[in-house]
C-alpha cells in the first residue's frame, strides 16, 4: 500500500467514523493564522461536547482500556498512558510547535484506521508499519524523552499486534547495533557506520517461527 493510497484510505476512514459537523468545529478551533486578541477576563466558551467526543476519539479514549488510561507510575503500562497524554499535548500545539502537531496529527489518524477501519491481513500489516515509522518521526519532531519512547515502544508494539493475523510487531529501542538481518539503514543514515543512533520503524516477525517479516528501519 503506497503513501497515495494510505492517505485515501485514513481520509475515507475518518469520513465515514466523524460527524462532519463536529469535525468543522475543531478545525475552527485549531486553524492557524492571526487570531483576535482577547483581554485576559473574557469568557470563553467551553469545548462543546461533541468537540471534546471527537478529540477523544482521535486519541484513542474510547478503545484504549482503563488498565492504559488509568495506569499509574508502578503499572507496566504507564509509560503507554504518558506517551498518549504527550500525543494529545501535541495535537493541541499551536503555533511554535507546528511541524510536531502536523507529525502528531499524522499519527493519531494511522493508529484510527489501523484500530478501527475493516482491511485484509496484508493492508493491516502494512498500515501497521507505516504507523510505526510515524511514531519515530514524532519522536523525534516534538524532541520526547527517549526514555518514555523507548518504553512506550514495546507496549505499543504489542497493542498492535493484537490486531494481526500469524504476524507479530517488535521495537528495537534497546538495540544499538546495526544487524543486516533484522535492520535496514533509514534514509539519511550514516552508510558505513554500525552504531545505532536511533530507531524508524518497528520490526515484523511470522508470529509462528519468528522469521523476519519487514526490516526494522534504524538510522545509523
């Protein structure tokens, strides 16, 4: 599936999950360019309940379970909730921060239609990958703590095979070596070099027996 047909498919996706009304309105609430300048006491209105539906919807809020959206410091998927919480902080970045919000954005709407939209095996397994590669770029756009990426990775990983057929996906945050047999360069990537900088991509396996699916892309 190439990148043309990827962005048709989360456009018709997002179409047919979203009320184009409510859609209208958080667009109007997040456009950028100039905006009236407002004294400090005004009332502002609230988000209205279908704006506040729908941004919940875009992260995931209504399939994400309490044991991700109610973790807490010592449960094994809290760095998951925190990496969900710094995605929701970026979609409401405005302004300084754009490239990130617009990588953000980018994101959010692949894990939609990798969770929620109907395809075969094969489309899953590919979406799912290119969601992968997004995750890295937001990674490093919006400048997020290693650590908290390094963890959320794997959980990540694991939510999204959930969703797979005979394949399971795999981080490769803890490995720092190029191995030709399970990696492959990421543009911009030093050619000749072996230490890994950082990862681009998750790594796909036959769940059965373990060989390698897709490559995970790294950057040397």
């Amino acid at each position: 599936m190439d990148d043309d047909r990827i962005k048709k498919a989360v456009l018709g996706a997002i179409e047919k999950s979203v009320d184009a009304h409510e859609l209208a309105e958080v667009v109007r609430a997040f456009a950028r360019g100039p905006r009236p300048t407002l004294p400090e006491t005004a009332d502002l209105p609230a988000p209205t309940a279908g704006a506040q539906r729908l941004l919940t919807r875009i992260v995931l809020g209504d399939i994400l379970d309490d044991s991700i959206l109610a973790a807490r410091p010592q449960d094994r998927t809290f760095a998951l909730r925190l990496f969900f919480g710094e995605l929701s902080r970026l979609l409401a970045t405005d302004g300084e921060d754009g490239s990130a919000a617009d990588a953000a954005f980018t994101l959010a709407s692949g894990l939609n239609f990798f969770f929620r939209a109907p395809m075969d095996a094969e489309s899953k397994m590919r979406m799912g990958f290119a969601v992968s590669r997004q995750l890295y770029v937001v990674a490093h756009a919006a400048h997020l703590d290693p650590e908290l990426v390094g963890k959320a990775a794997p959980l990540l990983a694991a939510l999204m095979t959930n969703e797979l057929e005979r394949l399971k996906f795999e981080s490769v945050d803890h490995v720092k070596v190029f191995d030709s047999q399970v990696h492959e360069r990421a543009p911009g990537s030093d050619p000749t070099a072996f230490n890994v900088v950082r990862p681009a991509s998750f790594l796909c396996r036959v769940a059965a027996n373990g060989a390698v699916k897709i490559k995970a892309e790294v950057i040397t």
